[in-house]
C-alpha cells in the first residue's frame, strides 16, 4: 500500500536540509522523496534532488538509488548513508554521460566520460577530477587526444590527433586520420 507521508527532517548538517515529502516504504523501505540539498554536487545551495531508492534511518540515500537533481542531471548507482559508493553513472542534462567507480562521493579509478556528440574520454580519475593518463575519441571512434591531465586540464605531454586533408578531384576532399 502506498501511503503519502511527511517525515521528521533529520538536523541541517550534512548533504540534507529538510525532507518534503517520501512516497513508499519509509526509512529502510524503498522510497521516492524529495529534499532540498545544501549542494551535494552543486554550488547552487538550494537544489532539490528527487530519490528513487531505499533510505537509511537518516533520510539518506542507501543501496542502489537514482537521484535526480533539479538541474535535470542524474545519478544511478550505489549510495551509502548518502554518499556515492560504488558504481555509478551521472546522466547530464546535454546528454552526456559519466560512469564509474564512486569512493566516498567522488569518482576514483577509471572513468568513461560520454559527450552529447558521441565522443568518449577514458581517464584515470583521483577524488573525483581527471589526473593521469587519459585517451579521447571523436564520435566516430577516432583517437583524438591521448595524454595526461592534471586537476581536469591536460598537462605535460600529449599528442593532439587531426584529420589530414588532400583534395583528390575538383573539390571532393579526402580526410585520413594522422598523427600530431
């Protein structure tokens, strides 16, 4: 039986404010709430975040949940007491994608960063920033960067990957994927 119900807001500290309103089971039930956010992945202070999930004694995301944010971004993966632990995918508003492993609210490891276009970045990720070797494709599947960054810029050597270019008849251009 589904039942509207408004729970007691857990104490403004943390990620959560105030929950408005849990649809469900309630605490260790599964629950889809609304609550307002003092920016868990914004800087935008008061966001509100929808959650699909089950909920810990505190409210909190627990298990594997989606939350979606009212920026239309969302996030689908394993939460504990709130914060992303585990696998996970942020789907973003512009269509594009991240996916994987999230320790303590932050991407750490490998990560794979989907544009709208269809372009991929594949990189080493250290509290949730790119740092280390990374590899781009266009959205055809053409290596376009491969390097290292450093706090999400690139850094340090790298290879830059362009089309070359040679007329072939009136015209009509030829582009073959070459080096530097």
């Amino acid at each position: 039986m589904c039942c509207l119900a408004k729970l007691t807001p857990p104490p403004v500290t943390g990620a959560v404010r105030a929950v408005l309103w849990c649809r469900g089971g309630g605490v260790g039930g599964v629950c889809v709430c609304v609550r307002s956010s003092s920016s868990m992945d914004s800087d935008d202070e008061n966001i509100e975040e929808v959650v699909e999930g089950p909920l810990d004694e505190d409210g909190q995301p627990n298990g594997f949940c989606t939350v979606t944010y009212s920026s239309s971004d969302r996030f689908e993966g394993h939460f504990t007491h709130g914060e992303k632990n585990g696998k996970g995918k942020f789907f973003f508003f512009d269509g594009s994608t991240l996916e994987g492993f999230y320790i303590d609210d932050a991407l750490q490891g490998q990560g794979v960063y989907t544009y709208e276009d269809g372009g991929v970045l594949h990189g080493t990720y250290v509290d949730g920033e790119l740092n280390g070797l990374a590899q781009e494709f266009d959205g055809e599947g053409h290596l376009v960067f491969k390097g290292q960054y450093k706090d999400n810029n690139r850094c340090g050597e790298c290879r830059v990957y362009y089309p070359v270019c040679t007329v072939v008849r009136l015209g009509r251009g030829l582009c073959v994927w070459g080096g530097e």
